[in-house]
C-alpha cells in the first residue's frame, strides 16, 4: 500500500505543538509574556507578530483593565485643573451600559468608567457595544474625545497603553497610540 505524507495534518501537528510551547513559556519568559501583552493593546511590532499569535488562545492568566477619561493624563497630573470647579450636581453615567461586579462608574476626577475584561481590552475601542455607548449616544457627542487606558499585569510584569480617540469632521473616528 502506497500511503502520501498528509501535510496538512503535520502542519497543524507543529501550529498546535508550537502554540503549547509558547503557553507554556508565558509564566517563565518575560519576552512571551510582554508579547501576549502587545497583541492584547494592539501595540506588535508588525500585523505578521499580529497575525502569528492569533492562533494562540488567549487564555484568562491576565489580569486587563480599562479605564474611559474624559481628560486627558497630562491635563489630570499637572494640578492646572481644580476638581472643586466642576459641577458636583451633575449626574455621573455610566456609558458602559453594563453593571456588576466588573464595572464601576467612578468618582475620581475624569474617569468615565472602568471595567476589568478577561482578554483582549482594546475590543472596549474596536468592536465591543462599548464603542457605541462611548461614542454614539447623544448625551456623548457632545464631549467626543476620549482616553481610554489599557492596563495588563501578568505576575510582576505590566504594559500600559493609553489611546486618543477623536471625532473628526464629525463623522469618523480618529486612534491615536499615546505613548507613555
């Protein structure tokens, strides 16, 4: 009997053998750990790295929060603006649209919201109903701009992303990578 190599099963023998190794480097490799992280903020070095590690479950081992401002990091540090100044009537909403335990509205000085995620953070930006709520609803439009900030920690390691979004001419969005 005359049996031909089936490839196709051998590639996906090597994808899975090489997807378990890196799982399995993630807790001891500070490099596989800090990769997992980018792919997590959108920050790989190239869509190839990108496009790599999607065959790489993303498992629930970080811990991935996000945060929705309404001002800006620098404006919140500098000490220019005075919490006291702002309208201590105005009702804080919670544009997530979600509540429980991974959600809170919160009362320090221009956080929007926050949310602990099992994966992926940066959906809150791209595709999750979020995106809506932060951006389409009419009682937002008339702040269009927003900070999100993307925080993973994996044991001792962390990456901290912070984002711009934009309305621009009014009708498309504009993201920007603040750099930290």
């Amino acid at each position: 009997m005359n049996r031909r190599p089936d490839w196709g099963y051998r590639a996906f023998l090597i994808g899975s053998i090489a997807s378990a190794v890196w799982m399995l480097l993630t807790p001891v490799v500070p490099f596989v750990s800090d990769c997992l992280m980018r792919r997590f903020h959108l920050r790989t070095a190239s869509y190839s790295a990108w496009a790599l590690q999607q065959a790489i479950p993303p498992m629930y081992s970080f811990r991935n929060t996000v945060e929705v401002r309404n001002v800006p990091l620098d404006v919140m540090d500098s000490g220019w603006l005075d919490p006291f100044l702002l309208d201590p009537l105005a009702d804080p909403i919670s544009p997530l649209g979600v509540t429980g335990s991974n959600t809170t509205t919160s009362n320090r000085f221009g956080v929007i919201a926050s949310r602990t995620i099992n994966h992926f953070p940066a959906r809150e930006i791209t595709f999750a109903n979020t995106r809506y709520r932060y951006f389409s609803e009419p009682e937002n439009r008339s702040q269009a701009d927003r900070w999100f900030v993307l925080e993973s920690t994996y044991g001792s390691r962390s990456l901290r992303s912070t984002y711009e979004l934009h309305l621009h001419n009014g009708r498309s969005w504009r993201m920007k990578l603040i750099d930290e």
